[in-house]
C-alpha cells in the first residue's frame, strides 16, 4: 500500500510499505494492504511503519526512529483516511 505522512512544514515520508499502526483516539490499530476504507482522529503517540527498503529524505531523518523494518514517527495528534490502498496521514 501507497503511505503518505504530511506536517504543516512538510511531507515527511510518501512511498510504499506493507504495514502501518497507529494511535487512534480509541486505540491503538494496524492497517495492511487491501484494508477497508477508514477515516480517524489519530491521538499523541507513535505511528510505526513497517516495509521492506523504506527510503527517508535526509532532510527529515531526524525526526524518525529507525526499527529493524521500518521506522517510528512520535506525533501529537493527526487525521488518517485510507481509501484504494492509499493511506494519507496528516500528523502534527
């Protein structure tokens, strides 16, 4: 699936991985490929990205923890919608 994490400053990641997790306002929850569609408000947290040759800008590097998959990404809150196997999250 096509995942894109955008910042009022800027898009910090767009590329494809297989999972996703996030905080949702009732709890935490994974998207996979194929998932239904899905709109949620995202709470203070960590989103962890999961897939395999994730690629980050240089310029955003910082922001991010690398895991042995993927990355963590901490926000304060954020908006998700995912629809035909693309997942937009607008974190703040």
């Amino acid at each position: 699936m096509y995942l894109e994490i955008v910042s009022p400053e800027a898009t910090l990641f767009s590329g494809e991985v297989t999972s996703v997790t996030v905080p949702g306002i009732n709890g935490e929850f994974q998207m996979l490929n194929n998932h239904a569609p899905i709109v949620s408000i995202l709470k203070e947290g960590h989103v962890k990205v999961d897939g395999n040759n994730i690629q980050l800008e240089k310029e955003v590097e910082a922001k991010f923890t690398k895991s042995d998959k993927g990355f963590w990404l901490a926000i304060n809150s954020g908006t998700l919608e995912m629809k035909d196997n693309k997942l937009i999250i607008l974190a703040d």
